[in-house]
C-alpha cells in the first residue's frame, strides 16, 4: 500500500509540473483541455472492468464469432442483418429437407411405372396357371379359322401299309388376325399345294399313331407361315383324317 501511495504522489506531482508548464507556455491550450467535459451516461465502463478483470485474471474474454453471433438477436440495434441472417437460415434449411426428402438418393431412375404399388394403389397377388383365362382358348373370343377340304394324297409305304398309301383329311386353319384368313383362303390353290407336298413327306407308320398326327400339324403350320404376308397361323388341326392303307 505504501509503495501505491508513493507513486499515485508522484503521479499527481508529475501532473501538476505539466499544468505548471502548460500554464506558463500555452494557457489557451490548457483552457481548452479544462473546457473538455465527458458525458458519463454514455461511457461504456464495462470496457474498464474487463480490462480489469483480465489484468487480474478473473476474465477471459470471448471470440469475435460469439459477439457478432450476438447482434444477429439483437432485432432493434441493426433489424436489416437480423433480418437477413434468419431469412438465410431459412432458405438453408429448406434446400436441406428439399435435398434430402425429394431427392431420390441412391434410387435408380426408372422411366415407366413398374408396380402400382409405387403410387400406393393395392396390388393383389394371383395365381397365372390357375386364375387366369387364356386369350386365344377363350370361349367367348371369335375365333379366325379357315377350312381347307378334300386333301388326298399319296404318302410314303411302310411295312404295315401297302405299297401305295393315302391320305384323304380336311384341315382347320386358325389364323391370329382376320387378315390371315383372307391371304388364305385368296391363296388356297397354293396352300392347299404346300399342304400335299408336306404330307406325302411322311409315311404310313408316321401317321397312325397321335405324335406322327401332329407332328404333320406342326409341319403344315411351319410351311404356311413361311409363306403368309400379314400374321401367322397360330394353330392347325384336323377335321377329318382318314388313311387307307
């Protein structure tokens, strides 16, 4: 304490000397510092009491980014940067959720609709083989046939058969649109043509039993979709058959 008494005396002698020399060389200057007032109601004395504090040890002062983060609350010292931070925290914060709740993350992006599930519609599961009709056996479909009769042709000896075997049968022709039916039938002579070639390529054995029967079906449908311009025949088979030994 005594040391502190010392110097604040020598601190206001110093004082006086330069009041005492400032009298005597410049007395217009030193009546201007004496008409200097301070307004202490505006004097921010806190700005003392840190520093204060952070000589003695008891204060740490805090970073720039907590001060400035400080006056975005402060709405009524600067309302246009308060203001304008929360209204980019808002916008952030949108583009944020936009991202990632309508963005398909991860998803590959597929062009057409594989499921009505994917728009919440209820999909029923079933059985294809034991619950579904099919399109072209179906009962109520019109079906496009065409006949072809009176085929008689000389087909291959075999050793259960004579030497000179026929086949006398008519045939149904069913074709997949109704276009095919007309080529037919505007084409019979030439068909009917392709049909006798087909079958005189098999023999009496062949023919008796069901497999060689519709291995020639088989046959004749192959040939006349080799030819046909518009659709192809879907099916053929037999009005009649009758083989003579």
């Amino acid at each position: 304490m005594a040391e502190q008494n010392v110097e604040q005396e020598n601190l206001e002698e110093t004082l006086a000397d330069i009041d005492a020399i400032l009298a005597e060389e410049d007395p217009e200057f030193l009546e201007q510092l004496s008409q200097i007032k301070i307004d202490n109601v505006n004097v921010d004395l806190s700005l003392m009491d840190q520093v204060a504090l952070i000589q003695s040890g008891q204060f740490k002062p805090q970073p720039a980014f907590f001060q400035d983060f400080k006056k975005m609350f402060q709405f009524r010292e600067n309302p246009k940067q308060v203001i304008l931070f929360w209204l980019t925290i808002t916008l952030t914060i949108g583009c944020v959720y936009y991202l990632t709740k309508m963005v398909p993350w991860g998803t590959p992006d597929t062009l057409f609709l594989r499921s009505y599930a994917d728009m919440g519609v209820t999909v029923e599961n079933y059985n294809p083989s034991t619950e579904t009709e099919p399109f072209f056996d179906n009962a109520k479909l019109t079906k496009n046939l065409v006949t072809i009769k009176k085929l008689v042709a000389n087909i291959k000896p075999s050793e259960t058969s004579s030497g000179n075997p026929m086949l006398a049968f008519e045939i149904n022709i069913e074709g997949m649109t109704n276009e095919v039916v007309v080529e037919v039938k505007d084409r019979e002579a030439e068909f009917k043509d392709i049909i006798l070639r087909t079958t005189e390529e098999f023999n009496y054995d062949e023919l008796v039993n069901p497999q060689g029967k519709q291995m020639l079906a088989d046959k004749i449908m192959q040939n006349i979709n080799a030819q046909l311009t518009k659709g192809q025949v879907r099916k053929v088979f037999y009005k009649s058959f009758v083989l003579k030994i």
